[in-house]
C-alpha cells in the first residue's frame, strides 16, 4: 500500500518542546532519501509561555532555514498550552522545495521574550 504522504497532503512531522527562545535551528523533519517534500503549512501549537515577543521566525533548509517562510510572527499566540497558528504562504509566494536527506526546520531571529518557552510544531505537506 502507497504511503498517504506520496497521496495527499498530509502529517510529515511532529516535534514537541521546540525552543522559541533561542537563535538555533531546531530541525522539525527530514526528507526521506529519494524523496522530494513540499511544505504546504506549519502549525505551531501549545506554547508552554507567551510568544508575544516572538516577531521574526524562519522556517525551511539550510542552516538558516529561510528557504519556505521568514519574517513570521508569532506574537499573537499568547495562550499558553491551549494557543495555536496556522502559517501558510501567501498566494504566488515563491517557495523552495525540500530536498532529499534535507532537514526543514525553525530559527528564530527575534523569539519569544519568555525564558524558557517551547511549543509544539506540527509540518504538514506531500513527498513526491
């Protein structure tokens, strides 16, 4: 049987206690050797703290992972453990597809000012 995630889009990682304090990239999923991902959306979800702070994410490759999505704010998720957002990119936005063996993840530019505080990411799109 094919698996969803070459059918539809669908549930490509979860990771919990991601740091939305500090300046480190935190890899949310690796694309599978001989796969090709294509993020459609990021849910950040259940802050343990406030992300008010929190005005300058990037998500995608590299060691910047600015290849999907910069400049996210996420300063409007201030409940903490109940608190979630829905980022996807604009419409003609261009995106750069998620190679294979690559590992797409967060780095905050400007994060949270609560110390510590963490929420959970959830990484949803297809592999072809």
């Amino acid at each position: 049987m094919p698996d969803l995630k070459t059918k539809a889009v669908s549930l490509l990682g979860s990771t919990s206690a991601v740091d939305m304090y500090g300046t480190t990239k935190t890899i949310l999923y690796t694309v599978p050797v001989g796969k090709t991902a294509y993020v459609t959306e990021v849910i950040v979800r259940d802050p343990s703290a406030s992300l008010a702070g929190g005005t300058s994410y990037a998500f995608g490759t590299g060691a910047s992972a600015d290849t999907w999505m910069t400049a996210v704010s996420l300063a409007l998720v201030v409940t903490a453990s109940t608190g979630f957002t829905i980022i996807r990119p604009t419409s003609g936005a261009l995106l750069v597809e998620s190679a294979a063996s690559s590992e797409f993840g967060i780095k905050a530019t400007t994060g949270s000012t609560a110390n510590p505080c963490t929420a959970t990411i959830d990484v949803f799109g297809y592999l072809v």
